[in-house]
C-alpha cells in the first residue's frame, strides 16, 4: 500500500464556510477565515479540507444556488482571498476540495437569466422545461425535496421547469453535451487554480428519466413527513444513463495529476456502489452515509460494515462519514457520552474517514426556533424537524464573546455552551475530545495498518464490538464498547497477546492476555504482538 493515494490514506474535514471563522466582522464566516485556522487543522492532523459552497450566489440554499460557477462570492472573499487559502493550505500539505454543484444553478445564473426569456432563446435546451400536463398543473407527480411540488410555472413562456430543490434552483439538462462542456470547463478552471478535487453535490440526481414518467407512491409515507417522502424517486434519480456522465467527469479529473472526485449520494448500499462505475471510472469516494443511519448497536454496526465491504467493487476503495452540514450532529444523533467510541470507531475502520467541523469538540445540534429559521427547507415545511440550521452554529474557538468566530453578530447563534465547549479549552486538556480525536488521528497516521490494512470482524458480542486491522507488518484489536455498562470480562480470539496503544480515556496501556475489560462507554485499539 506505499503507492495508496492521498484520498486513501487521508482523514477529510469539512468545512461549513459560513460557520469557521469570520475575519471582517459581519458574522459571516469567509475564506480569510479558513486561512487563519490552517495551522489548527495541522494541529487536529487532518489531510485535506472540503469547503462547501464559496461560489457567488443569492443564497437561497446557501450557496447551493450557485450564480457563477467560476467567481468567489463577496461574502467569502474573492479570487485573490482563494488563491492566498490554496497557495498556505499546500505550503502545509493540506489538499483543497471544493463543492461543485452541477445538478442545478440558482435562478439569477445568466444561463437560466437566458433560458427562461422565450421557448426559443438558444440556452432553453440548458434546463428542463415541460408543456403544462392537461389539465394546466405540472407535467408528473415529481415533488421537491425541500417541498412542494418539483415544478414550477413560467408564466411569460406557458411551461414549466423543473427543480429538484428549491424553485430558486432549477435543474440543469445535462442530457444537452454544451451543459456538459460548460461544466467540464468549470472542473478544469478550479483545477488550474490547484484545488485538489471536488465533492459532487447530489451526484445521483444528474438524469432523469428521458420520458418525465410519475414517480411511484411510497408505500412507508406518514402524514407528518416532508413532502419529498410520498413518493418513490425511482424516476427523479438514479437513473442509469448517470454513470456514462459521471465518467464523463472523471475523466476531465483525470486530465489533471492525483485530483480526486467523491460524490454525494443517498442510496442505498447496492446501488450506492454503482457510482464507482463499472470500470472503477465514476466517483474515487462515493459518499458512504451508512453511519448517519445506522441504529447506534454493535450488531447493527457489525452488520453494515459486512454489508458495504461485501457491496464493494474490486479495486473500489472505501470511506465512511460520521456527519455533514445536512444531518444532525453526531453528539446530538447518539449522545455525548457515545462520541469518543463513535470518533474511534470512524478512525479505525478501513476506508477514507471524513469528519465535520465542530464535531471533534462535540458540538451537538443547537436548537433554533422555526421563526428564525434561515433554511428554506425548514422554512417551506416547518416543524417537521427538517431544518439544518442546528447543525450549522458557529465553531466556537475561544471563551471570548463571540467565542473567537466573529467580532460581530454570528449569523446563526452559538451553542450556549460555547464558553465552556471550545477548542481553546480542549486544546489544552488532552482527556478532552479534542486531545482524543488528535491521538487517533496520529495514531492512524503512526501505524499504517489503521489505513491500509484490511479488516476482520472478530466478534459484535451484546453491545461490543471487536474486529481486526491486519497487514504484512501489523496487527491491531479495536474493540469498542457501545454500552453504558461495563464490560469486565470480554473473551479475545485464543493467543491474543498486545498491549493497549489508546483507550477512548487515554488513561491506560497496559498488556492485553486473552480478554479486555471495557468501561461503560470506552473503546480501546490494541497492538498484537502477533496475527491471530
Ligand atoms: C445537497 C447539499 C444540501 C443542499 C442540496 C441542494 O444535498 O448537501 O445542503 O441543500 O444538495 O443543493
């Protein structure tokens, strides 16, 4: 594994620009912001940092309506401010990766500005426009994700267009080849400025079905659940024709040395693992969410580890993501208390780890009330429990006001906790979170085997799991103890002889004979001192 790549042995972070660090005091965080925090991200040891949207943009979705591709939003800084962050993120051997948003523009992109001027402007064919069904209303049952019908009438023209999320996004046509020229030129233009690769934002969604039929009724939908649930999406997204296009992608990727290309995908395993395309030719990291999922047990857990390793094509290479800026906090999805056996858990296991901002301190989900509400999901369907807003608060840095993000008023409110739960604090107190996510970091990076090695289930035993990272050279027990009981006598495969290098409370290295006594709540990776 000396020739893994960057992507493989790597630890991704995301950053929430809006969220990391404002540097001119309108609350709103900004490129120079992300800059001034590169050397913490060197401290934490991560590799690479992908940036959610920074391009200009009405922000409807913040930034997921993207107005020009090629350009810096004001807010963020500009070009200048984003060559600055590459040139001192590569001087620290940090990678860039941006968030490209293919699958729609905002509606003030001058692409859509032309498209929807007349039927006959030359830029009509660049998005989905229909002929009303019969009776006047949308031409399919296609909803928006963020609610509401996915249609929305034009009424100068007479048709309608198509918008998988907000009707300020409406979706791009990327059965058009000048769409898909346009956007290959995007990759090579952000490539040239030496960003190191891109995470596709809701890659599955690029085609629809060619003949616009209705989508099926989900059986499983409630009365109280987000419109986006009623029906099946087998028509919207997934669609076959998406992996030609992909590769179409990766192989503009691939015109440029050791770029990486990571979809976002919600699917399930089967199909997720499709998008490493047929001749490993789509996505190097399809996004693997099965964590955010997953009921928080060992079984389950041990389950869909075999299930996605299993899944898994040759030569694909596996990741494994415990948040994003679109789904609770981890600390508020299990609990607190389970967050240091969680952030073991992501850093042992086989694959390309990807963490988000805050939760090596533990943020958890801070409330907001649907009246200052800023996500439009949130907006157009409160009080499901949809918003994104909670997992979106500013990093809190120091036990100053603003806790060190801003001079100014945060744009969203900071955890009430922050005084207390910062990086300054747990930066100085190695039993913190913090001091724990730093030591598996370099423990990772310290014993290659946590990379490269492969993996065997030893045993998910009640609510304790214990599997095997093994290599030529190496090999390490993880064994992690999701209960909030002690585990005092937990049996090991016979002649396991090692010593323990980290305990989730960092308090313990003592030599392991044949079985482990775990505390509530702790994991612990042992050294072997031979394959078992
Ligand atoms: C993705 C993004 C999400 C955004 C949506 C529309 O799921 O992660 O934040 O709202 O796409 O672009």
């Amino acid at each position: 594994m000396s020739q893994a790549r960057w992507w493989q042995r790597g630890i991704f972070y995301q950053v929430y620009p809006r969220s990391f660090q404002d540097t001119n005091g309108d609350g709103i965080g900004d490129l120079d912001g992300i800059r001034a925090r590169l050397d913490y991200l060197v401290t934490l040891g991560v590799d690479a940092v992908w940036i959610s949207p920074i391009f200009p943009s009405p922000m409807a979705d913040f930034g997921y309506d993207v107005a020009d591709y090629c350009g810096i939003d004001p807010i963020f800084g500009d070009l200048e401010a984003f060559d600055r962050l590459v040139a001192d993120a590569h001087a620290r051997g940090l990678k860039i990766v941006l968030d490209f948003v293919p699958n729609h523009t905002s509606d003030q992109h001058p692409w859509f500005v032309e498209s929807r001027a007349s039927r006959h402007n030359p830029r009509r064919d660049w998005y989905i426009w229909r002929d009303p069904a019969p009776d006047g209303g949308p031409p399919n049952n296609w909803m928006s994700n963020f609610g509401g019908p996915g249609w929305t009438l034009d009424p100068a023209s007479g048709q309608y267009y198509y918008h998988a999320f907000l009707r300020e996004q409406p979706d791009l046509n990327w059965r058009n080849p000048a769409v898909r020229a346009a956007m290959h030129d995007v990759l090579r233009f952000w490539m040239a400025r030496g960003v190191d690769g891109f995470r596709v934002d809701v890659i599955w969604h690029l085609m629809k079905d060619a003949d616009f039929r209705d989508n099926p009724p989900n059986p499983e939908y409630e009365p109280g659940d987000p419109d986006i649930r009623r029906f099946i999406q087998s028509h919207s997204t997934d669609q076959p024709d998406v992996h030609p296009i992909i590769a179409e992608l990766r192989g503009v990727i691939d015109e440029y040395e050791d770029r990486v290309l990571i979809g976002e995908i919600y699917l399930p395993i089967d199909r997720l693992v499709a998008y490493y395309g047929a001749n490993l030719d789509g996505a190097h990291l399809p996004f693997n969410f099965q964590l955010i999922h997953a009921s928080w047990s060992a079984p389950r857990l041990a389950e869909l580890i075999a299930e996605y390793d299993a899944a898994l094509p040759e030569g694909g290479w596996p990741n494994w993501v415990l948040g994003n800026h679109d789904q609770p906090r981890i600390a508020s999805r299990i609990g607190c208390r389970r967050t240091r056996v969680a952030a073991m858990l992501l850093l042992t296991l086989r694959g390309t780890p990807t963490m988000y901002y805050g939760d090596e301190i533990g943020m958890e989900n801070v409330p907001i009330a649907t009246e200052d509400a800023h996500d439009p999901w949130e907006k157009n369907e409160p009080g499901l429990g949809v918003g994104r807003d909670p997992e979106r608060t500013p990093m809190p840095w120091d036990a100053s006001p603003a806790a060190g993000f801003t001079t100014g008023r945060p744009w969203l409110p900071l955890a009430a906790d922050s005084a207390r739960r910062n990086v300054a604090a747990q930066m100085e107190d190695p039993a913190s979170l913090l001091g724990l996510y730093r030591a598996l970091i370099a423990l990772r990076r310290a014993h290659p085997v946590l990379h490269a090695g492969t993996y065997r289930k030893i045993a998910a035993l009640g609510d304790v799991l214990v599997f095997l990272r093994e290599s030529e050279q190496e090999c390490v027990l993880v064994a992690l103890n999701l209960a909030e009981t002690a585990q005092d006598d937990i049996p090991l495969p016979p002649g396991t002889l090692g010593r323990v290098l980290l305990s989730t409370a960092r308090d313990r290295e003592e030599r392991v004979e044949g079985h482990l006594a775990l505390r509530p709540d702790e994991g612990v990776i042992v050294a072997l001192d031979a394959r078992i």
